[in-house]
C-alpha cells in the first residue's frame, strides 16, 4: 500500500474569522502609561491656555449676548412708554376737538344773534332815516336858528 503518495496534502489555514465588535473593541492593547517629556508639557500648557482663552471668549460671548439682550429689552421698554406717551395724547387731543367743537357751536350761536342784532338795528336806522327826510327842512331851520342866535349873541 502506498501511502506517501495518496492525496496532495493542502496547508492548513486558519478558519476565517467571526465578525464580533464587542471583541474587536476589547481586543486592543492598552497603551502604556508615559510621563510627559518637555514638549508634552508644554503642548498640555498651550492646551490649558486655549481652554481657558476659549472659556474666556464663550463668557465674552455670554457676556456679549447678555448686554443685547438687555439693550433689546431696554429698547422695548422705551418703546412701549412712548406708545404709552403717544396715546395719552391723542386722548388729550381728542378731549380738545371736544370742548372746540362746543366752543365752535357757542360762537356759531353768538354770530347768528349778532347777525339778528344787525338786521334789526338796520331796520330801526332806516326807519330813523325815513322819519328825518321828511323832516329835513324843519331841521335846517331849527339848526339855522340856533346858528344865527349863537352869532348874535357872540358880538354882544
């Protein structure tokens, strides 16, 4: 029987592998724990500087939006007592067309009975009128009269 020379022998490979994150997580090698040289130290430095430079700007940056919000709320307020201001004197507006209207209606009164008043004085001048034209001639010779008795009585 021949035995070496049966079958081709085929290398042995591993089986392929199972797909499991959990295990390629856990399977890392930790890295080891070394002590900071002088560029480290001073890289962690600069670090610490942008964090605290980075943490100052977001408190400028709160600060910032803090005072605009409290600019906008300040505008607000001075635009709503101007509103406030502004319809207060409307009221005060409208009160006085009121009491201008009744003004306007007492002096409209007032004209119609002075108007009145002028009609009728008008009617009693040429009544007067009429009365003395037909009176003319006693009027001069009454007038004629006092004039030469003021002259006569002058020279004496």
């Amino acid at each position: 029987a021949k035995t070496g020379a049966s079958a081709p022998q085929q290398p042995a490979y591993p089986p392929p592998p199972q797909y499991n994150p959990y295990q390629q997580q856990h399977q890392q090698q930790p890295v080891p724990y070394q002590q900071p040289g002088p560029a480290a130290t001073s890289s962690s430095l600069g670090l610490r500087e942008r964090r605290r430079a980075a943490g100052s700007m977001m408190s400028q940056q709160l600060l910032e939006e803090e005072a605009d919000l409290s600019k906008h709320a300040s505008q607000r307020m001075n635009f709503a007592h101007g509103v406030e201001k502004l319809s207060e004197v409307f009221t005060r507006f409208g009160a006085l067309v009121v009491e201008q209207g009744e003004t306007i209606r007492i002096i409209d009164r007032d004209i119609e009975e002075a108007s009145m008043e002028v009609e009728e004085g008008h009617r009693h001048v040429g009544k007067t009128y009429a009365i003395t034209k037909g009176n003319r001639s006693v009027i001069i010779k009454v007038f004629a009269t006092i004039l030469i008795f003021a002259v006569v009585l002058t020279r004496l």
